[in-house]
C-alpha cells in the first residue's frame, strides 16, 4: 500500500504552501487557503496517528486470537461496529455511507493482518521458526536462516483487527 518511491521521506520533506495555485491567486485569498489547508494538515496527521494506534490496539487482538485458536474475523462484531459507525457519522453530519466504506476498509485490513498473525503462529507451532515481519510490513518471512535475521519493519506498527 506504499509506494516505494516514498520510503525515505520524513515529515521535515513536506511543503505546507506547494500549490500550483501559487501566483495566479490574490495573496490574500492564498494565504486564507493555506491557513485552512494548514488545519486540514493536522487533521490527516491525527488521523495518520490515531490509525497507528487503533493498528498496534487490532495487533494485540490478532495475537490474542492466534494463540487461543479463534477465527481473524468475527462477523458480528464486525457488524455491529458498522451500524456503531453509521449512527455516529449521522450524529457528526458525516455520509454514512462513506463512513461505512472507511470502516471495511479498515476492517478488511485488520482481518488479512491477523490471518497473517495466525498463519505465523501456527507456523511457529509446526516448525519452531519465529517468523520476522516483512520489508513491507504486511505479512511475515520465515525459513530455517530467518530467525536469525533482524527484522525489517516493527511488529507493532502494523496490527490488525477489531
């Protein structure tokens, strides 16, 4: 889901006033724009950082299932958090609709990590091989040399379910 070109940019890298906008507009109606854009900024970095959490809250939850045999999904739960969800987007003025699309997503993702949690323990279970996490983040590699090879990514930054 990341573009590999965008592997080595930091925040530091982003221009808050790029804009191809940027001398065809009356400076006063700019500098209104990027104030607003600036807002718009620290709303996506929160969400940025509110998913990282959510994501490391799922991968406690998807370990917690693999090691006690329970299924990634869980159907009525899933369910329910849609409803939860569309009721609380109607109370925000928010399309529930799109609400509900964010939500899927977002469950869609936490299901595939926790296959992957669970497929690994049950690897680990068969062979004794702890899997490290992949370059990507989203899956595991293993093999007899991959235990001793540090990890790529951060067991924890990439988790998965509700």
């Amino acid at each position: 889901m990341t573009d590999p070109s965008h592997a080595h940019l930091s925040v530091e890298d982003f221009d808050p006033a790029a804009s191809s906008l940027t001398g065809t507009v009356d400076p006063a109606v700019m500098a209104e724009l990027l104030s607003i854009r600036s807002s718009i900024d620290n709303f996506d970095a929160t969400l940025v950082y509110l998913l990282a959490e959510r994501f490391k809250a799922t991968q406690r939850v998807g370990i917690l299932k693999a090691a006690h045999s329970l299924p990634p999904a869980d159907p009525t739960r899933e369910k329910e958090q849609i409803h939860r969800l569309r009721a609380l987007a109607e109370s925000a003025h928010l399309d529930p609709a799109f609400a509900e699309k964010f939500l899927n997503f977002i469950i869609s993702e936490v299901i595939h990590h926790h296959q992957a949690i669970s497929e690994s323990h049950s690897a680990v279970a068969a062979t004794g091989v702890v899997p490290v996490v992949s370059e990507d983040g989203r899956g595991f590699v293993g093999g007899p040399d991959a235990a001793a090879q540090p990890a790529e990514g951060h067991p924890g930054d990439g988790g998965a379910n509700l």
